[in-house]
C-alpha cells in the first residue's frame, strides 16, 4: 500500500491515471496476474511504441512493475501492479517539525509468548530450527527480518525520545503483515490484535497468507511454499480515535494514555486464543516482502503548556 500524505505529493500519480488507456492498462494486469508486453499491446490494439510510452509513467510513479521473464523465442518484458491499495490524505498534516521518527527491526522485541508454527530469519537464513519456541529467545533473534507464529504475541517497546516538555498527540505504526498458515494459503483469515500500553486499540482481520508469487525484496534462498510478502498496513491512534489505513475502527483515542515524553510506549501485535480467526502472524523486514521497511513509528507532538493553559 502506498500512503500519500499530501495532494502534492501524489501529483505524478493523478496524473498517470488521468488516462483511460493507463486505467485500462490497470485493469488488465490485475485481471490476468500479470502480462507481457506484446499480450498487453495486442489486448489493447496499439502499438508496442504507444504502449511504452503509457507503460513508463506508470512504471515512474510506482504503480506497476517491470521483469524480465525467459519465453521461448527470448526474453520478454512482463508488467504487473505493485500497489494493492493508495491511500490518500485530504486533511491537513500536523506540523511536520514536531514529529519523531523511528524504525524497529522485526528481531527487536522486548517480549513474546507465542506458539508453533513459528520462527524467525534473517536475510541470510533461518535462526536456529523452525517451529522451536526457544529461538525467539535467542540473541540473534535481533537480527531477524521476517517472523511468524500461529498463536500469541510479540511486544515491542517504542523509542520514545521526543523533547522534554511535550506530550503525544498522534501515533503512526506502519508495517507489513499477513496471516501464517502452514506452508501458504492465500485465503487463511486471521484476527490480529494491536495493543496499545496493554489495552487493545484495534483488531484487523488479515485474509491470508501469501505465498501464490516470491516478495520483491524476499532473498532467492527462501522456499517458495513459505511466506512471501503481507500487506502494508498503517495503524494511527489520536484525539478522535484509533484508524486502520485512514478507516476508524475504535473509539480508542490517544488521550485514553496520558503519554508524554516521560511514557513509556509499548506496542503489542497479537493473535489471541479467544479469536474467531486463529490464523497465526507474519511480520516482514526490510529483506523481505513487497515493501522495504521494518516497523516505521511516526509520533506527534507538542508542548504540554497549552493543555495546560487551555484548562485554567
């Protein structure tokens, strides 16, 4: 999923889909997984000089992606979309100067409980054995880029390092995530529950575990009946609640914590025993997946005198 924060900065994307051709160009790829193309200009009745032309632009701004695949009178150039989902900010952004930014590394949790299947791996291979719980309290668990559980949690504790005297308007979680079936299993839906500080915030319901084409960034070595890539979800808690990728979906708001700059924040990502769907867990790094990150925190902030003042 691409997130657009701004119109200004999605201009080069309007602008590739103000076209009926490139629209269509869309459609077809999404409909067929993918095509060549010689397919994709013959479906569209232009030439491959039209076709180029149209197919750059959308290429450009991230839309669509562009291999190379063996055929049997030589190499061609097959396109695919890369986006599932755009999502698009129309409200102003708060001020971007008090904002603190953080990424942490999948390994980097400070606690867990979880259950097989599991494991994890760096970008290199597995660490330790797959389906041992025990390895997910091995040190070079810190060097993990992708893990997965059927049951249980992982925690994380947020690098909270925003000036003295401030306090948390808005928190932005960020991060690519999919069910964890045995194997693969597109349709293996899952209820993942996201934990604020121990108190539930929201719970999304993830449709599978992906495994049908290899991620992007997933190394050569990895099997392809495993895990392959998830979604990009964005999480964001503030004054008027808790949203999953700009939809609300609890009441939850950031005022329920009282956080400053003296909090401590934790963040929980749990499937739990009670769940309708217990489809288990996958967290992709920066090595793995379709999208190169690791868990990116974006906080909001500002100084805790104007509470004050706004309430005397």
């Amino acid at each position: 999923m691409l997130h657009i924060k701004s119109l200004d900065e999605g201009l080069d994307i309007f602008k590739a889909l103000g076209s009926e051709v490139r629209i269509e160009i869309i459609k077809i790829l999404l409909e067929n997984h993918g095509m060549n193309m010689n397919e994709l200009a013959g479906r569209l009745n232009i030439t491959n000089g039209a076709l180029t032309s149209h197919i750059k632009k959308l290429e450009d701004c991230g839309l669509i992606t562009i291999s190379n695949e063996s055929a049997g009178h030589g190499n061609q150039k097959k396109c695919s979309v890369y986006l599932d989902k755009i999502l698009i900010d129309l409200e102003e952004q708060e001020d971007s100067k008090n904002v603190y930014l953080t990424d942490l590394k999948i390994g980097h949790f400070s606690d867990y409980q979880i259950y097989p299947t599991c494991g994890l791996a760096s970008s290199n291979a597995i660490i330790g054995e797959v389906d041992d719980t025990r390895y997910f309290a091995h040190p070079d668990r810190y060097n993990a880029d992708i893990l997965w559980f059927t049951r249980g949690y992982v925690e994380y504790v947020i690098p909270n390092f925003i000036p003295c005297g401030q306090k948390i308007d808005q928190i932005t979680f960020s991060m690519e995530i999919s069910s964890e079936a045995p194997g693969s299993n597109d349709v293996w839906p899952s209820d993942i529950s996201f934990v604020l500080n121990d108190k539930k915030i929201a719970v999304w319901t993830s449709p599978g575990d992906f495994g049908n084409v290899r991620g992007i960034f997933t190394p050569d070595w990895w099997q392809l009946n495993w895990n392959q890539y998830g979604l990009l979800k964005i999480v964001v808690i503030n004054k008027k609640g808790t949203f999953i990728d700009g939809l609300q979906v609890s009441d939850v708001s950031i005022r329920d914590f009282d956080l400053d700059y003296r909090s401590t924040i934790k963040l929980k990502l749990e499937v739990e025993e009670q769940a309708e769907h217990i489809g288990g867990l996958t967290l992709f790094g920066k090595n793995f997946g379709n999208y190169n990150q690791d868990i990116s925190v974006r906080i909001n902030y500002s100084p805790l005198i104007e509470e004050k003042e706004a309430t005397e």
